[in-house]
C-alpha cells in the first residue's frame, strides 16, 4: 500500500485526498497507478483508515493487528486537521498500527 501510495505521490505531487471510504480510495489508487490494493487478509471485516493533512503532504495509514503490536512501537502524532476514510481521525494505539510519512 505504501508503494502504491508513493507512486501516485510521484505522478501527482501530492498524496491523494481520503475518499468516503476505503473502498473508493482503493478504487482510486487501482485505477490511477493499475496496481491491486489488497483487503484485510483474514476476511474479518477490518478495513485499513487512511488519512492525510490539507495538500497532500503527509499520510497516515492505519491497520487494525489481530495480535500485539510490536515492541518498541512509537505511534506517530496526528497532525491536527488529518482528514480520513473513517471520518475520524486514525487511531494508533493497540490493536491499531500506523504508518506515516
């Protein structure tokens, strides 16, 4: 997901704004760089949350993990006005892990 973000990055200069949903972002990002955006690989409904700050400079993505979450995890700050595909702003702490540029 990371790559495929970092592609439409470079072909747009910007990191795309948060659809209505994951799904419409997925949608998004499969049809601007044809690569396949991948579902939570367990099936248990768990969607990722992407997000990012006005003009596209930085993201945050999110991922619900089904065991802990790593040592030495240090959740990255939310930037004050984060807009994202759950509506709310990512939320990082266990069971939550996320990734930011």
């Amino acid at each position: 997901i990371q790559n495929v973000l970092e592609l439409y990055f470079n072909k747009h200069g910007m990191y795309p704004s948060p659809a209505t949903s994951w799904a419409a972002l997925r949608s998004t990002l499969s049809s601007d760089t044809g690569a396949m955006i991948p579902n939570d690989p367990l099936g248990g409904g768990a969607t990722y949350v992407y997000g990012t700050v006005k003009g596209g400079v930085q993201y945050i993505l999110e991922a619900t993990l089904e065991g802990s979450v790593p040592n030495g995890y240090a959740p990255p700050t939310i930037p004050s006005g984060m807009s994202s595909t759950s509506g709310a702003a990512p939320r990082c702490s266990a069971p939550h892990y996320c990734l930011s540029l």
